[in-house]
C-alpha cells in the first residue's frame, strides 16, 4: 500500500488535554456533549491530528496523521464537528490552506517540511540492532 512504512512505529495512547485542565486524559472520547473539550480543538479547518489504530480508537498511530477539513455546513448544533473529543489534536496548518483543500480521498502526501520551531523536535532513536 503507497505511503505505509516498512517498519511501523507502535501505536501510542490518545492523549488529549480538556480545556482548563492541567493533566491529560488517557480515554475516548471526551465528554463534549456535558462540556468537555480539548484544548486543541478538531473543529477548526486544517487541524493536524493522530489516525486512530484500526481497531482501537483508544490508541493512535505512531506514524499516520491527516488533516482535518472542516465543514461548518457538517457541524453539529454547537458548530462542532461530530468527531470532536475523539482525535488527539497536536497542531494546525497556518499557511498553505489552499493546497489543503484541493487534496482528495485517496491522494498521497510524499512530503512535509517543519518550516519553524525544528530546534525543538525530538527524533526518536533508532531501534537497537538485533542479532539474527
């Protein structure tokens, strides 16, 4: 399957802070209909949040993201999108909104550049070396 990993990284909790709270919440979902909401919220048009792991939506993937797009016309009663509360939210796209837009089900993003903040992104490192 294009864009999948030879190998995966393995899938990490859903980690989301509720508004107003100090600590994370290690759960799904976030009780958004008695008011609970994230700080980083999914309902806001180019929104960079965790894919699910297939099978659990309590756990993400260690290596799959997407961009949300997010239609006010398919927003519920708040003006929240449906899925809101259930997806770690851990950025947004600020520049470049119209290439977002013109992506398609399906299309394939081949590359990402961190144009600020690089000094603080920590890479992982490398698996150690097993002896076969």
């Amino acid at each position: 399957v294009p864009g999948r990993l030879d190998n995966p990284r393995p899938p990490v909790p859903l980690e989301q802070l509720p508004l107003g709270e100090f600590d994370p919440v290690y759960r799904l979902p976030l009780a958004v209909q008695d008011g609970e909401l994230p700080t980083l919220p999914l309902s806001i048009d180019g929104a960079v949040a965790m894919a699910h792991t297939p099978g659990d939506d309590t756990a993400v993937s260690g290596d799959e993201w997407f961009v949300f797009k997010f239609d006010k016309q398919q927003a519920g009663l708040a003006g929240l999108a449906f899925d809101e509360g259930t997806f770690g939210v851990f950025g947004y796209v600020t520049d470049g909104m119209d290439a977002i837009r013109s992506l398609q089900r399906g299309d394939l993003i081949v590359r990402a550049e961190v144009v600020a903040g690089q000094e603080r992104l920590v890479r992982p490192a490398p698996p150690p070396a097993t002896d076969q």
